[in-house]
C-alpha cells in the first residue's frame, strides 16, 4: 500500500505543500487545502500551472505534471506553491 506523505507550510498568501513520495496515479489529493474558484497550483521549477478539482471526501485532487521523471526540478521531493488570485 502506498501512502502519500505530505508537509504545509505557508508563507503570507501562499501555502507550500511538500510531496514526498511521487503518487503513482499522478493525481494527489491535498486534505489540507480547501477549494476556491481563484486558487493557482504550481510545482516550483516548472512553469506550467497545475489542473485541479474538487475532492468530495474534502480538499482538492492536483494533476501533477506530464514531465518525464528526469526532467522534473527535483528527484526526492516536489513542492507545489497554492496561492489565491
């Protein structure tokens, strides 16, 4: 059984998720992080916004980034920067 292991920390507007083991299904599902329309997802070191929905058991579910596992900023964790815009 695989287990997603994630850390917060938020600095001003900005919450910092830090993913610890990449999710096999590239879609992790962030407990912590409430929906709103205006939220922007990205992964530090890439440029491309990150897609997301609504989680009905609660938080929201990230669409990780289509990147070849070489080519992504880091190989041993991921963050992914939330703001409300």
């Amino acid at each position: 059984m695989l287990f997603l292991i994630f850390r917060y920390t938020a600095k001003k507007s900005t919450v910092y998720a830090f993913i610890l083991r990449w999710p096999k299904s590239n879609t992790v599902t962030l407990g912590a992080v409430k929906y709103q329309t205006q939220l922007s997802i990205s992964m530090l070191g890439l440029a491309e916004k990150l897609t997301f929905k609504v989680n009905p058991a609660g938080g929201i579910k990230v669409q990780m980034p289509l990147v070849p596992y070489s080519q992504l900023p880091c190989q041993w964790a991921w963050i992914l920067s939330i703001n409300v815009i």
